[in-house]
C-alpha cells in the first residue's frame, strides 16, 4: 500500500519533469512562419481539389482519418454529423485546422472523464472513511466536471484568439486603408497586410493570408468574406464584411469603404472604452468597502479608542 510521503513524492516528481520538459520546448528554435505556410499551402490545395473535382454525395470509410477509432468515439459520444461539423468549426476557431479534430475532442472526453474519476476514486477508497454512496457521487461528478472542462477549455481558448485578433485588427485596417488608397486592389490589400500583421498578430496574419487564398481560389468572392467572417464570428467584422460586400455589390469605390469602415472602428472602441470608464465606480465600490473603508475608519476612530481606554483604565 502507497503512503501519503510516496504519493507526495510522485507528485513532485512529476512536476518537476513536466517544468524541464516544457523549458526544454522553449528553448527549441521552432520557426513559427513555416509552420503557418505549410499550413496555408495545405489549404491552398484542399480549395484547388474541391473547386476542380466534382463533390461526391457520400464519403467512402477509407477517406474519413482513422474510421475504427472514430466509430469507438462514436458510441460513447452518440454525436450527430452536425454536432461534428459544429466541434470541427470550434476547432477551427481556435486555431486548430486537422481533419482528426472530432476524434481529438472524443478522446479528450474520455480521458477527462476517467482520469479525475480514478484519482478521486483511489483518494476516496484509500484515505477517506467516507460513505460508499456518497463516494460513488462524488466519482460521478468529477467525471461529470472533467467532461465539461474539456468545453470550457476549448470556448476559452476560441475567446481568447477572437480578442487577440480583434485588439490586432486596427492596426491591419489602417493598413488596408493605405494601400486601398494606394491603388491596391481587394486581393492584393489583403495578401500585403497579412504579411506585415504577421509579425504583430500571427492569428490575424493567418485569417487574413486564408482570406487572400479563398478569394484567389474560390469562384464566388462574396463566400470567401463571409467565411472570414463565420471563422471570427464577431459583430465587427460581420460589419466590415457587408460593408465590403455592399461595395463589390454596388461597385462603391473600395478606398471610401475601408475608410469609412476605420472610422466607424475607432467610433466604436472610443464608445467601449467610454462604457468600461463608467462601470469602474460601480466595480470599485466592493473594493473600497472591503479594503479601503476599514483602513480609513482605524486612522480616523483608532485614537479616540486609545484615549477612551486610557482614561477607563
């Protein structure tokens, strides 16, 4: 039987291999930039098959990526096609594009499931005298958890690359604004700001450098903007695609769309920073009641309480 000084010391152990193991992972010179291309060119090819090729109604079991682990996901699981497609698109954008992201998110379920159920279960069976029902509950429900954080965890991570692309954008959409009105067209604003923005915000430089591919490859413009937008599902650029669109539509000059588009942008973060100045009163009342006030109050009556103790005494 496992003590709790060896256990301790497996814990700590593992920690600290984990900690070397990930200062070795920095110190590894990964060229970032290749990875991206390989990526994009990947996804240049996918986009040339499927405009060239006739699209087939059904997909045979040897195009789908490992289908006997995809069938074992399957039954624990129990996931519709669209459910699929929808965890696909989470993947996507969080910055994740595999075609075995399905079976990705299936095994991190499991294991999220198991893995704290039978460490709980060996903590509870081991060093607890708890009741046997009110263990099996609590086993359920670190299962329970487990499988939740694996969605908690992946929305965050979607979150977070939206505002990192969206803090970025500004920048990239003055840029589109001088070449626009250098004389630059759609296309080629797009594929010159994706590589300047890349070396501020890899994620926009890469949404952007898809944007650029799409509307070089597909037949229909309008449906490479609105998957640009689809990927960021934001009400910023859902705005700025229609007002691109409108202009393709109505042949509006394409320099006073980017520069009314700017100026509606920076319109629109002067109101945010003007909401987020007039909710710091309500937000630091708490902090000065809790922390501030008490502080206060010891300065202002702590020396009357000093001489009123003196003089009883």
């Amino acid at each position: 039987m496992l003590s709790a000084m060896d256990i301790l010391a497996f814990l700590l152990a593992f920690f600290i291999l984990y900690l070397a193991l990930s200062l070795l992972s920095k110190f590894r010179q990964k060229d970032v930039f290749k990875v991206r291309l390989k990526e994009l060119m990947q996804y240049k090819e996918y986009l040339l098959q499927a405009e060239s090729s006739i699209k087939r109604v059904y997909r045979s079991p040897g195009d789908q990526p490992l289908p006997w682990l995809q069938k074992i996901i399957n039954k624990f699981q129990q996931t519709s096609e669209k459910e699929q497609e929808k965890i696909q698109r989470l993947f996507v954008k969080a910055g994740f594009r595999s075609d075995k992201a399905y079976i990705i998110y299936g095994l991190s379920k499991i294991v999220m499931v198991f893995l704290p159920a039978s460490i709980l279960a060996f903590f509870l069976f081991y060093f607890t005298k708890w009741d046997f029902l009110y263990k099996i509950m609590a086993i359920i429900v670190s299962g329970l958890l487990g499988s939740y954080s694996v969605d908690f965890i992946l929305r965050q991570l979607v979150n977070t690359r939206q505002e990192r692309i969206r803090r970025a954008f500004p920048e990239a959409l003055d840029l589109m604004v001088i070449c626009t009105e250098a004389g630059l067209s759609l296309t080629a604003t797009i594929q010159r700001v994706a590589r300047e923005i890349s070396q501020i915000c890899p994620d926009l430089g890469y949404e952007l450098a898809l944007l650029s591919i799409e509307l070089n490859m597909l037949s229909d413009r309008l449906k490479a903007l609105q998957n640009f937008a689809d990927r960021l599902e934001s009400p910023y650029f859902k705005s700025i695609v229609a007002n691109i669109t409108q202009a393709e539509q109505y042949g509006t000059p394409i320099v006073q769309t980017m520069r009314a588009i700017a100026e509606q942008f920076r319109f629109d973060r002067l109101v945010e920073a003007e909401e987020r100045a007039a909710k710091l009163p309500v937000l630091l009342t708490l902090p000065m009641m809790v922390f501030i006030f008490p502080c206060i109050y010891i300065v202002i009556i702590g020396p009357a309480i000093i001489n009123v103790m003196q003089h009883i005494k």
